[in-house]
C-alpha cells in the first residue's frame, strides 16, 4: 500500500513539474514549515519570509495546495508578523483570503488568493504567518485493529513547500504524538530526535516543487468527529440564554475488530483498548447553570462539573467506550446569563455567541447552529467571520401566536479553529414582553369567569321533555327498588334471629323463651308482607322496570319460600323439645328441610346483590 501510494505521489510530482507556469518575480527567501500531527486534526504552520525580486510591486501572493489536500482543509488564516527584531507578534487579524483558478495552472492544484495590507515594492520584504488546518487527513494504516491493538497512521505530504514561487531556504519540523514511529521517508539530512522529525534544510528549491515523503506513526488520540451537531440558542429576554446541543458522534479512526472484553478493558483500558476513548471534555462559558447530559434512554451521571469565574469545564462519559467505528449519540444543555452575551448597538440588539463546539479537538463534518430569537422580532441579520449557509425558520413554542424567528448557520468541516464569536442583529419592541404574561392574566380571568357563570347558569333539561321524564322515571323505580332491598334485608335480619332462638333453645332448653321470639318474628314479618304489596304493584305499572321486575318477584317469592320453611323447621324443633326428644332424632326430623333452607339462602343472597348492583 504505502508503495502504491509513494507511484502516485511521484506521477503527481512529475505532472506537477511538466506543467507548471511562471509567476510573479517574489521569491519565498525563507519558509519555516511545522507540522502538528499530535491529534486527529492536522495543523499546518507556515511562516514564509516574501521579496520582491522584480521592479513591478505586488499586491497579492498566492498560496497553493494539492487537491488531495485542499479537499480536506477547513480552515485557512493568513497574519502579518510584524517581526521579532521590533518585539511583535503576528498581528489579530487575518488577511483577506479567497480561492482563485489562474491561467494555466494543473488542475491537481488549488490556489488561495491573499491580499496584502500594501503593495511590495521593489527589493522589499514582509513576513506572513499561514494557518492550513486538515480534517480526515490522518488514514489508519492498518484499517481494523483488535481491542488489544495500538493505532497506527499514514501521513502523506510533502519535504519541499509546494508553491508557484522559487524558495531560497527552507525546513520542515512534523511534531508527532509518540516516540514510536512504524516508518518513514529518509531524505538527506532528515533527523528523528524523540517525537520530532526534522527534514532540510532545503535551498534553491524551484517553483512547484514536490518532494513526497509519507509517515507512519503511533496515534492513539481520540478521534472523536461529529456527524453531525445542532446548536440551539433560544433567547428569553427575561435573563437567560438556554444552550442545547444534540451530537451524533463516532470514533473516526481504525475500525475495531473481533470481540470486545469489557472485564479486559477495565481491568488494563490503557493496553486492552488503547485507542478508545471514554471521556470528553467540554469548556463552557463562564457562569454556566443549570447543565444537563443526557442521550435516548435518560440522563447520564457519568459526569462531572467545575469551573470559576473564567470558564466551566464539563467532563462527560458515554455509557460506554467508544472504539474504532463506533457511534453514540447525547445531548447537552445549559443556561447562561443573558447579560454576557446580549447587547445593543444603534437601535439593534445582537447577540455575541462563539461559533463552535465546547468539545476539544472535536471535528464536526456539519454543524447547525439555530439562534432563537424572543417572538416580535424583526430586520434580523447575522454576521460570521467565515463563509456559512444561512437561512430562516420558525419555531412555536409556549403562548406564541406566531411563532419564534429562527436564524440558522451551517457549515461544513467544522474545527476548533472555527470556534470563534458571530453575531445575530435584530429589532424587538420590549412592550412585547408584556404579551405573554398579559396572555396568562387574561386567560386565568376568563378561566374564573367561566367558572362563575357556569355555577349560576342553569343547565338543566326541560323539564317536559321526554328524556327528562324517563330520567325522573327511571329514579323512582331505582328508589323503589330500594325500598323492597331494605325490606327484604329486614326480612333476612328476622330469619337470623329466629336461627340464634333455636341455638339458644338447644343451649338452655328454655321453650318459652323460643316461643316469644317467634311470635315477635311472626308480627314483623306480616307487616313486612304488608308493606311490599304497594312497591311491587308500582313496578309492574312502570315500563322503565320491565327488566329488573322478573327479579325482583323472583326475590320476594325465593324469601316467602324460604321463610316457610324455616316457620317449619321452628314448629318441629319446640314440638320436639316439648316431647323431650334426643337431639339425634330433633337433627333426623329436620335434615331434609335445612338443606332446602341452605340452598334457599344462598338464591337469596345471590339476588340482593343483583339487585344492590342496580
């Protein structure tokens, strides 16, 4: 592989060299290249030191990169040094950078367009500072490793600066994550001293020059890249500045193969799992409150929060490590005072908010930040210090009427480089504040309103019309129909007594006593009889009863059954006591009528609670 690899960068070198045109007369005297390759995000550091061979001044230099790595750069800056002999650094601002396609030029090359901050005049010089940051550059070499494998990568660059201009001298610095290095391509007088590969210095290197070199090396970083991120800024004017960032993420580098032994990756997660990663690390705002870290199933306790008056650092723990290839996904979310990051400017409020991730070394293949703006707001414009897609929705949320604007930002091959501030511009009346709590005052009032005028309104039905009648109806058979319930329960409580009688006479053998309670029972049941006679003629008269009358008469004759037997069983018994007959034979007389009197009973209660139930 790292053959084939090495064919096409000498085809592209050869191509590169058979077609390359002249440019300008500025000469690259000096070129210090450094290249960082300690994480997944591959930073190119570039300080080139321009002349000006020609009479003519220039006003531009163009800067040029491989396609193969164009299409990986996310971010690119360009800062003038002032100098070290003057005590200065690079200056803040970057110079204005765009993509240009000159005149015959290879169509393997891309070209960047710099202007610089005055034109160089003859025999002059100035020193620029190049910023090139690379996504998706690193390629794990091999492609799948076991839990118990270390990470190994493939860099392909090249030893000598590709640019349209001769350099004088040059050197190259590749600062690498460990001392193990698998490999790498030796040019006279390249050095490897620790975790740093030196090669050059190189002089007189002519316009296009290529030199391909390719590097394997151990890195076992998170490679933690987020397929993509949605940012929610929602603005209360009320005071806060609620944060939600949803992540899908997956561990972009050499995919995990075979089994995996959690018992093996806790017991040694630094060699049984020395590529995954478990932990992130996010470095919010300042005064961040009320954070939160959960994904599909709840929230996720494997998190801890600090900070002070600078920052607030959040570590967060998936539910599980993350290896080569594998994918999770969780949401963050926090509040901030709105006072931090909300001003005014000429009639304009605008929030300040900073573009990126909070997650370290996270590259994000596309971000979509939404700012939330209070309902009622109007002339909204934003404003970001590099190119973004823009667009505008509406999100509805409590006691709007309208709906929410919604400014949303998005951008492709987002790195921590991007993570600077924008700005949303609006207009917002602050009467409207006022809407949504006069909203809930005049709801709670015509709540209560409602409520009194329902108290006092009468809602009943006319009382002439048919359902009503046949409500009214319906009531009366109900409430007869409790009547004989009652009575029949009186009934039932009279037959108890008349059973503990006789216990009492086989206990003291006293007649007398048994013959009172009998005749006392005698007189309650013949005005219970008496007393039924009406309720039941009511019934049969009343076409709202026909389906609990067969019931009810079924009732009333299983309890006059009933009662006669055990008028029998009584007689029999005192008859028998008065005979002084044994007890075997009292039992003998009356078998064949307490088994009726049982199962009477038993019908009995069966039909009350039918009825109860109606």
């Amino acid at each position: 592989m790292m053959r084939f690899a090495l064919t096409l960068l000498f085809t592209f070198t050869f191509a590169l060299l058979s077609s390359s045109p002249v440019f300008s007369d500025l000469i690259l005297a000096k070129v210090d290249r450094r290249i960082d390759l300690t994480s997944q995000i591959v930073r190119i550091t570039t300080s080139l030191k321009v002349e000006n061979a020609g009479s003519n001044p220039a006003s531009e230099i163009l800067l040029s990169f491989p396609e193969n790595q164009a299409k990986h750069l996310a971010y690119l800056t360009v800062t003038l040094n002032e100098g070290k002999g003057k005590g200065k650094a690079s200056s803040g601002a970057g110079l204005p950078v765009e993509v240009v396609v000159p005149k015959d030029v290879p169509n393997s090359l891309t070209f960047y367009y710099v202007s610089l901050p005055k034109g160089l005049g003859k025999g002059e010089s100035l020193l620029l500072d190049v910023l090139a940051v690379f996504t998706h550059s690193l390629e794990p070499f091999p492609e799948k490793i076991s839990q118990a494998d270390i990470q190994l990568l493939l860099f392909q660059d090249t030893a000598h600066y590709l640019s349209p201009y001769k350099v004088t001298v040059q050197s190259l610095t590749v600062k690498l994550p460990e001392a193990r290095v698998e490999s790498y391509t030796k040019l006279e007088g390249t050095k490897l001293s620790g975790s740093e590969l030196k090669y050059g210095p190189f002089h007189n290197i002519p316009p296009f020059s290529y030199l391909p070199i390719i590097i394997h090396f151990e890195n076992n970083q998170p490679f933690a890249v987020a397929e993509e991120l949605v940012r929610e800024i929602e603005i209360s004017h009320w005071g806060n500045v609620q944060v939600t960032e949803h992540y899908n993420l997956f561990h972009g580098g050499a995919k995990s193969k075979g089994e995996f032994s959690r018992l093996d990756y806790q017991a040694r997660p630094y060699v049984r799992g020395a590529s995954a990663f478990r932990r992130l690390v996010a470095r919010l705002p300042p005064r961040a409150h009320s954070v939160y870290y959960r994904d599909e199933i709840g929230n996720i306790s494997t998190s801890s929060l600090w900070g002070d008056s600078k920052k607030t650092e959040l570590e967060i723990e998936p539910r599980y490590p993350l290896f080569g290839g594998w994918k999770t996904a969780f949401t963050i979310g926090y509040g901030l005072p709105l006072r931090d990051f909300l001003f005014e400017l000429d009639g304009k409020r605008f929030l300040n908010f900073s573009f990126g991730s909070p997650i370290n070394e996270l590259v994000i293949d596309t971000l979509i930040v939404k700012v939330v703006l209070p309902e009622g707001s109007k002339v909204i414009s934003a404003s970001a210090p590099f190119p973004v897609k823009q667009r505008k929705e509406s999100k509805f949320s409590h006691l709007d009427l309208v709906g929410r604007p919604v400014v949303v930002l998005e951008k492709n091959n987002v790195v921590p480089e991007h993570n600077e501030y924008f700005q949303v511009y609006y207009k917002f009346n602050s009467l409207s504040m006022l809407r949504e709590p006069l909203m809930l005052i005049f709801g709670f009032f015509s709540l209560f309103v409602a409520c009194i005028v329902y108290m006092h309104a009468d809602l009943s039905i006319s009382k002439s019309s048919a359902s009503y009648l046949a409500k009214v109806q319906w009531e009366e058979v109900q409430a007869t129909v409790q009547q004989i319930h009652n009575i029949i329960s009186n009934c039932l409580t009279a037959h108890d007594k008349l059973e503990a009688s006789l216990r009492d006479l086989s206990r003291t053998g006293d007649v007398q006593a048994c013959k009172a309670t009998r005749k006392s029972v005698d007189s309650l049941l013949k005005g219970v009889s008496k007393d039924l006679k009406p309720l039941v003629a009511f019934l049969q008269s009343s076409p709202q009863a026909a389906h609990i009358l067969p019931k009810v008469e079924e009732l009333i004759a299983k309890e006059r059954d009933l009662q006669e037997r055990l008028m029998a069983k009584h007689t029999t018994v005192v008859d028998c006591y008065e005979k002084k007959l044994g007890g075997r034979e009292i039992e003998n007389r009356i078998a064949p009528n307490q088994q009726k009197i049982t199962a009477l009973r038993q019908e009995v209660d069966d039909l009350m609670d039918f009825i109860d139930e109606i």
